[in-house]
C-alpha cells in the first residue's frame, strides 16, 4: 500500500526544477568549470614559442621567465624557437593552438609592426591572441660614426636638413625595428635619409663602426660596447627618460620630440579563447618571476615592464595603430 506521504515523495522527486534553478545551476557550472580549468592547469608541459633565433634577446628573455615559472608551478616549460617570415610563421602557430594554455608565445615588437609591414598575414594580431603580460622592453639609442659632424641632437637634425637624402642609416631590414624608428623619427623631425637593409643588426653595426653608415638607432645593449669604447657617439635614447646604462646621454623627451618613445618591447600571448582564470594564472606566475629576476634581467639589458592581460592587449592596440601610420607615410614594405 502506497501512502499520500509517500506519492508526495515521490512526486517531489521527479518533479521539473523551476526555470530560475535551472537558470542558476547552469551560471554556477559555467562559473566553476574554468575556475576547475586553472586550478588543475597546467595539466602537461608549457611550450613557449619564440619566432626568432635562438641566443636573440627575445630568446633569452623567455628562457629565463620560464625556468623560473617552471620551478613555481613544478611542470616542464619548453622553449621552442620557431623561425620565418619576420615571426610570422611561430605567431601562426600559436594562434591555431589549443586555447589551454599550454603552448604560448613570447615575442618582440615586431608581432605589432608586422600587422602594418606585411601586406597580408596567416593571424589577426587583435582576434586570434588573447595577452597575458608584457614581459620587458629594451632601449633604443641613436649612435652616429664619430665621424659625422654632429655632437649632438640638434646639430645631427640641421645636418640632415642641410644635407637631404645623403645620410645612409643601418637597418637588420626592410621593416625591421631599426628601420621603423629610424623613419619614425624622420617624420617627427622633418629631415630624409637613406635606408640601408643588412641581413642582420650585428652586420648594420660593424659598417656603423667601420664608417660604411652615418648613423643607425641600436637596441642599447648591442651598442653599448661601441659607445664606451668610443667607436660611435651616442646622441639620444629612444625614451622618455635617460637610461640607466647611459645616464649621460639625454632622452627624445629632453631633445624636445616629448610625445615620441621609441624601445623595442615584448609580450606573452595565448591563442584567443583561453579560459581567463588560466590566462589570470599565467600572469600571476609571470609578473612574479619578472619581479623576482629583475636585478638579472636588468644585467641582460631588460628594462621592468609588465602588466595585466587588457593593458597588454591596450598596449598592442595602440602599437598597432602608431606603426601603421609610420608605415602608410614611409611607404614600407616587407621583403
């Protein structure tokens, strides 16, 4: 004999939820399965792609966070160096990677110039990445043979001017970062000179040093050795402040081009679609091993920069944006 209390039962039992239970289970699973998602990441070995050379300063620098971020989340970080067509072929790869972060990129600049030097490209810079944290810049200076006559800044401007078209600057390419803070500061000063590709930034250099070019902008840390030995002159650094290892150089925003900061930067990035508390993981992992190896970084010629995942994505953005309009009025093309 079935009782009422227990068709009651019964009828509670297999009774439909309300539609607002419904509604709120389904907003907790959404909510607890990626929270799940970055507490068991990382479930297998990160890869770190990089899209230059192995030695590079972009090379170094991932290795370097991640040994460090290996040691704290206790699981193997590969670096994988993935070269051609200017980055774009490790980008692309990242970018049709699984969106778990497990396989990530750390790139320079160039992932931003690329978007304005490259007619067209395998990824869309801004769709197809998701930013974890910018991860240190490096310097930029310009250095003339110590022939030119030019002490500084503004006699170098007025030689240009008195002389169109007849200074030769070095470049590691057509659209490389020389090349782009060279035409950059072109069309903030008013003055034309001539571009001189090399297929690298160590050969532009040696002709710089051997009197083959006039002047050339240099990541700080290759120039260094040069500036201190006297082999070239350095004028003014690419920032907004003097820099550390040239205190008594003056910066663009001293020179008067207050609004024009030139450095070369990097950045860590997902493939777009990573769950955001891994992507919040990452940072938290990154930021702290930037912090905790800033003095040595700083001794590999890094400056301190980081960030969250949006700034970073901001950051890019406007990059984007600054190195299409130096490109559309320079006229420059990849090879």
């Amino acid at each position: 004999m079935v009782t009422h209390s227990a068709t009651r039962s019964a009828t509670r039992k297999h009774r439909p939820l309300p539609k607002l239970t419904l509604a709120l289970a389904c907003s907790l699973t959404a909510f607890i399965a990626p929270m799940a998602l970055a507490q068991e990441f990382p479930a297998r070995p990160i890869t770190i792609v990089v899209p230059v050379a192995a030695g590079g300063g972009t090379d170094t620098l991932a290795r370097t966070l991640g040994l460090r971020v290996s040691e704290s989340l206790k699981t193997s970080v590969v670096v994988e160096n993935r070269l051609g067509a200017g980055g774009n072929i490790g980008a692309e790869m990242v970018a049709r990677s699984k969106p778990d972060g497990h396989t990530l990129l750390v790139t320079p600049a160039t992932i931003a110039t690329n978007v304005a030097v490259y007619k067209k490209l395998p990824y869309d810079l801004m769709k197809d990445f998701q930013a974890v944290t910018l991860t240190g810049e490096t310097g930029v200076v310009l250095v003339v043979h110590p022939s030119l006559a030019a002490n500084n800044l503004q006699e170098f401007i007025a030689l240009a001017k008195a002389k169109p078209g007849e200074l030769n600057y070095g470049t590691a390419g057509n659209g490389s970062p020389q090349h782009l803070h060279a035409e950059r500061f072109n069309q903030f000063a008013g003055i034309k000179t001539n571009t001189i590709p090399y297929k690298g930034q160590s050969q532009a250099m040696n002709d710089l040093v051997g009197g083959q070019l006039h002047y050339m902008f240099s990541p700080i840390q290759n120039a260094l050795p040069f500036i201190q030995q006297g082999r070239v002159r350095a004028l003014v650094v690419g920032s907004s402040q003097r820099h550390r290892n040239l205190p008594q150089v003056p910066s663009l925003a001293e020179s008067g081009f207050k609004n024009v900061e030139m450095t070369n930067w990097f950045v860590l990035l997902a493939p777009a679609g990573t769950p955001m508390p891994i992507i919040n993981k990452l940072n938290a992992e990154f930021v702290k091993a930037g912090n905790e190896l800033r003095a040595k970084l700083e001794g590999q010629g890094f400056d301190h920069l980081y960030s969250t995942p949006q700034e970073a994505m901001d950051f890019m953005r406007n990059e984007q944006t600054v190195w299409t309009k130096v490109v559309n009025l320079a006229g420059i093309v990849a090879e």
